[in-house]
C-alpha cells in the first residue's frame, strides 16, 4: 500500500466508489516529514496534559487517527497496554516508527490506512482521537468516519477531538472568515500562514459545528463537552460511547 502519489491501495476489496484518503499527500521522505514536524512545533507537555486528563493508563488502548509524525501516539504508548498509529503517509508512519524504536517504545501498531479503510483487530478500545484530519472528508464521509470510529469503541469509551469547524452563524460566514483570515499572518515560521487558510477554506470540509455536532449525535455518540475558538473557526470535542 502507498500514498506517494496519492493513489488509492490497490487491491480487490476497496470499492471504486470510496472516497481517495490517500490524495494530496505531500510528505515524500524523512526529511520532508521532519521539516513539517519543526514547522507545527508539536507540544509534548500538553500532549502528556491531554493524556492526564483522559485519565490514559496501563489497562487501556488507544487509537490514533491521522497520527502524523506521532506526537501523541509517542506520549501515550508508555501509559498504554497498546496504541495503534493510523494515517495514510507512509512516510509519516516510518518517521514515528523510527522516534519510537530509539526511545526503546514497542507497544505501538502502525496502519498506513485512513478513517474510511481501517479494520481494528482484537477488542473494542477504550479511546479514539484524531486532531485537525476529519476535514480531509466531505460531510457525508465524515459521517462514514465517525460511525466506524463508534464500532471500535468499547461501550464507555471515550473519543476526543479537535477540528476546524465552524461556530458562527451562516448569515455571518464572509465576514467571520475574513476576519479569521485577516488575523492570520501573512508569513509564518510554521507555514500556518493566511494563504494557508485561504487554500483550507477554499478547498478543504470544513463544516458548520451545529451539522458536525449532528453527525457525531447521529452516529451515537454522546458529547460531554465541547469548547470554540474565539474566531469561531476551530472546536475541541470530547465524546463517549454510552455504556450499554
């Protein structure tokens, strides 16, 4: 399976019809993977606060969906019987694999697949989370995404997530946006810059928080708390799978 040229795997089970996770991948190699990672400056203190207050530990598995260079995925495998590594980069996958091996980390599974063609093996898990990746999907693949993610979910399990999403009201969408955008700098030592975003909100899924938050109730999942960005552009969900 690869995703160096964004193609789809290939094999004889992935329906023609399914949405491409693997298109628009540009991570080629380890240099091109690490230079990212110094870009976005991924905090492992408040990934280990994260992890706290999940309340993560040693009886626990974790999965990690558009895991990245593993920033979490590396802070939670210490605490964790197990975790599971998703994202559809193999070359984001070697990187983490490679961090993890010098840092003596075994307990780490790596799927180079995506929300839509992960198959988890063995029990349900007791959390799921992904940062910033469910916006690769259209609404309806959200929707798809989010109903598997519910599947591997342990009855009480708990799904946390951060996402940019949108919490103004449709009638203010041009002028929200474009004071987002406005407040965004226009150069950026961490290539969060305004043509970033211009090129997300052009081209990319984000959606409204009261369809996004539709979809996770639809799915059955109960939300537990949620909290919006000042710009009403980004959302941190915490989310369970009610207990049976």
């Amino acid at each position: 399976m690869t995703d160096q040229d964004g193609e789809r795997p290939d094999n004889d089970f992935t329906p023609l019809w399914l949405f491409n996770e693997y298109q628009g991948y540009r991570w080629l190699d380890a240099a091109e993977v690490e230079a990212y990672e110094q870009s976005i400056r991924p905090d492992p203190v408040a990934e280990r606060e994260l992890l706290k207050t999940l309340g993560v530990s040693k009886e626990h598995t974790l999965i990690d969906f558009g895991a990245g260079t593993g920033a979490l995925v590396l802070e939670a495998a210490p605490l964790c019987r197990s975790v599971v590594a998703v994202d559809p980069s193999a070359a984001m996958l070697d990187y983490m694999r490679l961090k993890a091996e010098r840092l003596g980390i075994s307990n780490i599974s790596y799927a180079q697949t995506g929300f839509l063609t992960y198959e988890h093996a063995g029990d349900p898990v007791d959390f799921a989370v992904t940062r910033h990746a469910l916006h690769h999907l259209p609404d309806f693949w959200k929707v798809e995404a989010l109903r598997r993610i519910y599947t591997m979910l342990k009855p009480g399990g708990i799904f946390h997530l951060r996402e940019l999403v949108y919490s103004f009201e449709p009638a203010d969408a041009a002028g929200a946006i474009q004071r987002w955008i406005n407040g965004v700098p226009a150069e950026s030592s961490t290539g969060l810059t305004r043509a970033f975003f211009e090129e997300h909100v052009r081209e990319k899924y984000s959606t409204y928080a009261w369809l996004f938050e539709a979809m996770l109730q639809e799915v059955g999942f109960e939300i537990e708390s949620v909290s919006y960005s000042e710009d009403q552009t980004h959302a941190r969900y915490l989310c369970v799978r009610p207990p049976r």
